[in-house]
C-alpha cells in the first residue's frame, strides 16, 4: 500500500507510475485519496480539540466541587456531557473517513521501478537474459499428460474423481519425482543461507491484506466461511506475515526464509488447451523464498535471488529465459518483477515456473513492517518473494525435456533424492 504522504509529496511520480500500468482512473482515484485524507485530517483536529475541552472542563468540575461551587459545577458537567456525545459522533466520523481512505488505496498498485519496460500484456514483457539448449526429441516424443499416462505418474482423472479438475493426483515414481525436487529445492536454498519454516495453509484476513492478495480483486483466492479463512495462494503470504507488526532492528538484515506449501488458487476463467495437464492447477506444489530487506540493499537482494534460482534450472539443464515484466503484466503488489520461463520442447512453448520480485514498501506498510534507523526513526522495510521453484511446470518439462525412446531420464542433481535414474 502507498504511503498517502508519498502521494502527497510525488503526485506527478505517482501518476506516471500508474499510467505505465495502464491504471484506469488514476487522477480520480489519487484525487479522491487527497480529499479523504483532507477530511480525516480536519474530523480528527475537531476530534482532539473536542477531547482537550472535555478534560479541561472536567478538571474545572473538580476544583469547584471542591470550593463547594455546586451549582457552577453542575452547569459544566452539563456541558462536559455534550462534548462527550460530540466526541463519540466525531469518533465514528474518523473511522468512517479513516475506512474510506483505506479502501481508497487498497485499490492502489504499488509504482513500477524505473527500469520496467512500457507495455500492455505479457507480450510486451523483455527478455534479458536466456540458456537455451533445447534437446532434439524423438519422432514420437509426447508431452507430459500423455507421459504421465503412460508411465502411470500422475492420474488426472482420479483427481477429478476426487474433488474436481485441477487437482492432479501423482501416484509412484511420479510422486517420489514430486517429493524429490521439494526435497532438492529446500536444499538449495537453505544452503544459500535461507532458513526453512513450515508455515500454516491458510491464513486470517489480516495476512491475506499485509502482503496484497485481498481484497481479492481477481476472485483466485478459496475462502472458508464457515472459519473466515482463506487458503493461502502462495507460501509468500504466511511467510511474510511472519514478521508483521516487527519493529527490526538494522542488525537484523537480511532477514532471508524458505518454505514449502502446497498452494491454492481458482484459477477463474482458464481454460482451453494451454491449461492442459500441469499447466494451470487449482492446487500445487511450490517452495518460495523470501526476503526482509534493508530498502538500502533490496535491489542488491533481489539480483542474488534472480541468480539463485539460475542456478537451480542450471543444475537440472534446463532451457530457459529471463523476462522483466512490461508495466502491463506487473502484479499488483509489485515494483519490479523478473519471470522464469523453461522451454517445453514437447508442447513447443514457454512455461513460467519462477516469479522473483520485490515490492519495496509497498507490503511492509499493509504490515507495519518497520526497523529503527541509525538516526533513531522507524522506517519501512522492504519486502521480496520469489519461486524457487513452482513444481508443475517444473515437472512437465523434466517428462518432456528428459524422454527418450527407452523411457524418462532423471536430471543427475536429483537422482540422489529419487533413488532411480530413469522412469521406464
């Protein structure tokens, strides 16, 4: 969430932040910000001036009590008990002023970094960066749901059977290849200094709104009435809350954690072919890692985070590309976004696997995520999230990329987890 006096000091900045978005409205909505905060402001004035009469005149009620001034007294009280019904309707104003403004800026994007390219959609998104050696498949090369079929990996059906489509259920050497690459990521991770959490599956309203996922603008999130809870989307929303409400102290950066959840998301209104198999899921398999960042080194953090997970696609020989995201398809939370993408040479097509990003303190201010300064103030952390890695897509192009003609190789860094080298 924007701070509202970043947009009352950087009106312009903001602005053209918004218009690189394509965010419809801007001006309306920053100018209904400002007139909001304005009568927040002059209600909460009126409110304190009220209260600083209402104690004057009740300290005057106890010395002319005592200089047995009764009738002086009781004229006072009197008023004492208006001032007090007026506080209570000034009270309600300011929530109802102080909720509008609220409401206002969880409708907000964060600003875009200065370095995201213009654009409208993911086609517009830049490539900077790629390793691509994309293997020569046999004539009879299939892509992965008809692998998993064949090889009795993973039981589409069955999941459908059970709760519904999008609910895949990995059976076999399919489910110990799944366990093997969690296994193989919290390892990687951990030895680069993250420290492993396992964190709960769903999570209250306040989480779900200290890191940007409600209000749910796009209906993904799976919400449990009955408890008022949501099923997370991502372990990025636990994990960070971890540290909401902190006030850190600067020795305590980098703050640098890994987890692995499964995840949920309704995935409303996709369909089609390019969702098929383990493309698009309504629950899967994801370990995250994420950052708390002095706002001096964030950027600096965010560069290590984008080579890690390099590093990961590099030891499974992986093709893949980098892309920083377009102002068009840089999510809501974030100012600079850096996808991973892996070459599926069976289906002939890019799979996003990986999103690192960093939201500076647009997630720290819905946290009240803060540490002390040299100079003794509190100031905003900055926050920092990425895949390493999201599994399905994952999973899809190890089948796809690694088959031969005598069955499915395994990547040599994961054999050690899996226990077998080929799936035949």
């Amino acid at each position: 969430m924007l701070q509202v006096q970043f947009i009352k000091d950087n009106q312009k900045l903001v602005l053209e932040g918004l218009a690189k978005r394509n965010f419809a409205n801007a001006e309306e909505i920053i100018e209904s910000v400002l007139k909001a905060d304005e009568t927040r402001r002059k209600v909460q004035v009126l409110l304190d001036n009220t209260l600083a009469e209402s104690n004057a005149l009740s300290k005057e009620i106890g010395i002319l009590f005592k200089s047995g001034e009764v009738q002086k007294a009781n004229i006072v009280k009197e008023k004492t008990s208006q001032l007090k019904e007026q506080s209570k309707e000034l009270n309600d104003e300011l929530n109802a002023s102080a909720k509008e403004l609220q409401d206002l800026l969880f409708q907000i994007p964060n600003i875009p970094h200065s370095s995201v390219p213009q654009g409208q959609s993911e086609e517009d998104n830049e490539e900077i960066y790629k390793e691509a050696e994309i293997p020569t498949l046999h004539d009879a090369a299939l892509p992965h749901w008809e692998l998993a079929k064949k090889y009795n990996l993973i039981d589409f059906e069955l999941g459908t059977k059970i709760t519904g489509a999008g609910f895949p259920v990995y059976k076999g050497k399919g489910a110990r290849l799944q366990r093997a690459l969690i296994n193989y990521f919290l390892d990687k991770n951990t030895d680069a200094g993250y420290t492993e959490y396992q964190v709960p599956h769903l999570v209250n309203e306040a989480s779900g709104i200290g890191t940007g996922s409600l209000p749910d603008k796009e209906g993904q999130m799976y919400y449990v009435a009955a408890d008022d809870l949501y099923l997370i989307p991502t372990a990025e929303v636990p994990v960070t809350n971890i540290f909401r409400g902190d006030l850190l102290q600067e020795k305590d950066f980098p703050l640098a954690c890994t987890a692995y959840t499964p995840c949920f998301r309704r995935e409303a209104g996709s369909y089609g072919a390019h969702v098929r198999g383990l493309n698009r899921l309504h629950q899967f398999d994801k370990v995250e890692i994420v950052r708390i960042e002095h706002p001096d080194n964030s950027y600096k953090a965010l560069d290590g985070m984008v080579d890690h997970v390099k590093s990961i696609l590099r030891d499974l020989k992986l093709p893949y590309r980098v892309l920083r995201l377009c102002g068009g398809d840089v999510t809501f939370a974030s100012a600079l976004t850096y996808d991973f993408e892996v070459f599926s040479t069976a289906q002939d097509r890019w799979l996003e696997v990986s999103s690192v990003s960093n939201f500076e303190t647009f997630q720290a201010n819905r946290l009240k995520l803060r540490f002390k300064n040299k100079e003794g103030k509190n100031q905003l952390a900055h926050t920092l999230n990425g895949s390493a890695l999201a599994l399905p897509r994952i999973l899809a192009s190890i089948l796809e990329n690694y088959q031969t003609e005598d069955g499915i190789q395994v990547p040599e860094a994961l054999i050690p987890y899996t226990g077998f080298d080929i799936i035949n």
